[in-house]
C-alpha cells in the first residue's frame, strides 16, 4: 500500500487572502493561478498495517510542524477507505521549503494523490483536489496544470483547469531573496488579517472583479491586461496584509527592488510583470523570448540571491518510477 507521487507549486496571479469557512477551508475569494514546471514536490506514501502513528519528514528530516495537517488530510481519506493503518510520508522539495515558494501547495497535491492511490481510492481529479483543498487552499490549484481558477460558489470553491499550459507558454522567474522559512504562516496570517484590518472588507468587495478581469485576459491571450490585473491583486493583497495589526510585512529589500527592476523593464517594452505570494520571493511573469533579458535584470539586483526559472507546467501526477523521473 504505498505510492509516489510529484506536483509542482503554483504561483496565484490573482490572490486570495482569507477564509470563508475555516473548518472545510474554504477560501474568501475566487483566484487564478498557473503552475510551474521545473519546481517540485515527490511525496512517498506508505500504509503500513502495524504502524500506529503516521511519521512524517520534509527534505530528510523529521517534521512536527505539518504532521498534525498531513495526519488530518489521511485521516479523511482513511474513513473513505475503511482502514486505520499508519502511514510513513517521506517527502523532498527541489526548492525552498516554507519561504513563499507554494510548498505547502505542491506538498499537500502530492499527498493527497499518492495517498488516495496507495489506499486504492478510484477519486477523480476534482475529488482530489477537493481533499487537497481541506489542507492547504491553493494546494487544490496544484492539481492541475497551466492556468486553473479556483471560483468561490456559495458553498464551495472548486479547482479547475482553465487553459493548457501549452497554449499560451510563459516563463517565471523567480528572484529568491531570502531562504528563511517565513515569520507568520498563511493561515495565522489570514486570520489576524480578516479580524484587525480596516481594509479586508473591501478586499473581499472588489476580489471578484479582478478575478473576472483576468480570466478574461487569459481566455483572449492579452498579456497587457493580465499583467496589470495581476500586479494590482498582487499589491492589493499585501496592502491588506499590512494594515493587519501587527502588519504583516512579507517583504525585505530585495523584493521591493525587485519591483522597481520589473517595473523599469516594462517601461522599456518589456513583456513582463512581478507577482509576490506570502512571501519575500518575486516572480517575474515573461513571455518565453524575453527571459534572459528578464533574468539578467534580476540577477543585478541587489537583495537577489539567486533566480529560478521555470516553464509552465503539468498537474499532480502518480511517478512509475520515481528514480527514473527527469526533474525538467
């Protein structure tokens, strides 16, 4: 009883910040995301009958921070599947874990899909995503490839694909900043922003436009509009995070750097636009030709580290053969 499975993080172009249902961890908002390609998680589930506890490790190492998440997400799958067995969860990231790179996303995509599979659980992909969700909100997203939208209906939000990663291909780089795992998680943060901002009210009002306004921009391939709806939500986001009390303050030097260098490029015609997660690490969303004029600009900023470069990419998926797996 044991599968492999791999997904990748991806990156929201329009965000969502907060929860409408904590319990079923329903996001606020709709949002719209892409996934990336050369960025991974490979999760190992194994069940084994006489182990009375699930054991988890991250990249080597033992992890008590997430084990009571990855324990609640395999209990709900172990009541679908009538059985109590442990499980040992090894999981590795090929890329920062915990510091606003999505790895909760592509983590908790590739539990839950190794997970159903070694417990012989025939779910579709929308099921899956579903139980993702329930984990970590944008991990729902991670189940899909290219562009996928998350929706928030009435009483639910469902992940899915909007547009194939091939039809309109981009490249992200990714200027990390710093590889600290982040002060305040996403969750806690959320929380402290939906119950101290003044401006969280109106950043539920005017979620669903931007979310409209961009799905439109992908459906009709306009990098311009997207460009710009995607750096308004971005900043929207972070604006409200910030007149949380205490703010919360994602950023360091070189994110806003950063900002200023993506800025200069589109002044100049370049196709090109930043986003940030909950996070220090910007995004640089570029078409394909720019990218080492795009990549160049990062690497000469000051507070950048390194840049990540990434295509877009496919969903989670179940590894044969895991030893065997290109890694892009």
């Amino acid at each position: 009883m044991q599968a492999t499975a791999q997904a990748q993080p991806n990156i929201a172009l329009i965000k969502y910040w907060g929860k409408r249902d904590l319990e079923r961890n329903i996001p606020a908002v709709d949002s719209l995301s892409i996934t990336l390609d050369s960025l991974w998680t490979r999760t190992q589930v194994e069940f084994q009958q006489d182990l009375k506890d699930d054991q988890v490790s991250i990249d080597g190492k033992q992890d008590h921070h997430q084990a009571e998440r990855v324990k609640n997400c395999l209990n709900f799958l172990r009541r679908k599947a009538g059985v109590n067995y442990g499980a040992l969860v090894r999981s590795e990231n090929n890329f920062p874990t915990g510091a606003g790179l999505a790895s909760s996303a592509s983590g908790f995509a590739a539990l839950v899909t190794a997970a159903s599979k070694a417990l012989q659980l025939d779910l579709s992909d929308s099921e899956i995503s579903d139980v993702a969700r329930r984990a970590s909100g944008s991990a729902a997203r991670s189940i899909f490839g290219g562009f996928v939208e998350m929706p928030c209906a009435p009483g639910d939000a469902i992940a899915k694909p909007l547009l194939d990663a091939k039809a309109w291909p981009f490249t992200v780089l990714i200027a990390v900043t710093s590889t600290a795992v982040k002060h305040t998680g996403s969750t806690v943060g959320m929380q402290l922003t939906a119950r101290t901002s003044d401006y969280y009210r109106a950043w539920i009002e005017t979620a669903h436009e931007d979310f409209v306004t961009a799905r439109k921009a992908v459906l009709t391939r306009d990098f311009e509009a997207l460009a710009e709806i995607s750096e308004r939500s971005c900043l929207k986001m972070h604006g409200v995070m910030m007149t949380a009390q205490p703010g919360l303050i994602y950023w360091n030097g070189g994110t806003i750097e950063g900002i200023n260098r993506v800025r200069e490029l589109r002044q100049r015609g370049v196709p090109v636009f930043f986003t940030i997660d909950a996070g220090p690490q910007l995004k640089a969303v570029c078409m394909p030709e720019h990218e080492q004029t795009v990549r160049a600009a990062l690497t000469d900023t000051p507070g950048v580290l390194k840049v990540l470069s990434s295509a877009l990419g496919d969903g989670a998926r179940i590894l044969s053969n895991p030893s065997q797996e290109t890694t892009h």
